[in-house]
C-alpha cells in the first residue's frame, strides 16, 4: 500500500508537467517579508526552516495545490469570494488574485476595485469607467479622492486621516 501511494504521488507530480505558482509557499515568504526589521525577518525564516514551516508548504504546493492549479486552470489559494452583511445589505467579494468585485447581492449593482503595482493606485471601475480613489505617495502620505473628484494629499496620522475625514463627511 505505501509503494502504491509513493508511485500515486510521484505521477501526480510527474505526469501534471507543470512548474505552477507554489502560492502558499509564497503567501508564506510575504508574510515574513513583513514581519519587522530585515533582521527579525531573517530569523522568522531561519525558523520555519527548521520547524519545518516552508518544507511543509512546498510539499503541499508540490502535491495538491500545483495539481489542482494545473487541472483546473485556477489557483485555490488565489481565488475566493466572502460574504459581508452591513446596514445597507449583503456584499458578496470576489477576490480573483488582481482585484475585487463587489456585488450587492439585493441587485446585483456591482463595481471593481484594482491595485495597479505601476503606479501604486488603487481604481474603482463601475458601468465601463475607471476612478482612481487612492495613490501611494511614501511611506507617511496617500493621495486620496475627495467629493469633487479631485485628490488630496493625506498624511498617514491619526491628525492626517481625521482631517481627511472631515472634508469627506
């Protein structure tokens, strides 16, 4: 029986010809990218090498999320859609890995929201026309859309966001 599932294994991996994303390793790897300083980030990867964090996560992508990913077309680990009950009504989010389509379940109105790496923008696109709503300046400064569609500079502070706010409401 062990032989029968090595060999099982071994021509799912084999037979599939496919290198695939190995997105859980990489969601992972950001995750510790983000941790802290280069050097806090560096020993949480020291340590999921030896707990063995990463071997795990290959291994899964190797064998099961690559596979589906090739047989399907699509990565599991990319794909998913969530449900958010508000005030207004019940939002379904989609998220396909580029962006998120937002429905509103009630009457089906939905719209778009996309991050472009480029530019550092994050756009709404709603019935064919596109809206930049926000831009990463630095690390301390967004621009963000106002009433009027022109954009502001916000400081990202507690004082910053709340001024923003103000002009917004």
């Amino acid at each position: 029986m062990t032989v029968a599932t090595v060999l099982l294994l071994a021509s799912t991996v084999g037979l599939n010809s496919c290198i695939g994303s190995f997105a859980l390793t990489n969601r992972v790897m950001k995750w510790n990218n983000q941790v802290g300083s280069k050097f806090l980030n560096e020993l949480v990867f020291f340590a999921f090498w030896v707990l063995p964090v990463y071997e795990v996560t290959s291994l899964a992508d190797l064998i099961v999320i690559n596979s589906i990913e090739f047989w399907s077309g699509s990565n599991p680990m990319v794909a998913s859609t969530k449900v958010i009950d508000t005030d207004h009504g019940r939002y379904l989010v989609a998220c396909d890995g580029k962006g998120y389509d937002v429905t509103l379940e009630r009457t089906g109105e939905s719209f778009r929201l996309d991050f472009s790496e480029e530019n550092q923008t994050w756009s709404l696109q709603t019935k064919g026309d596109t809206y930049p709503i926000m831009t990463f300046v630095d690390d301390n400064h967004v621009k963000m859309i106002q009433p009027d569609g022109d954009m502001r500079m916000v400081d990202l502070s507690q004082e910053g966001v709340l001024a923003y706010s103000a002009v917004v409401r």
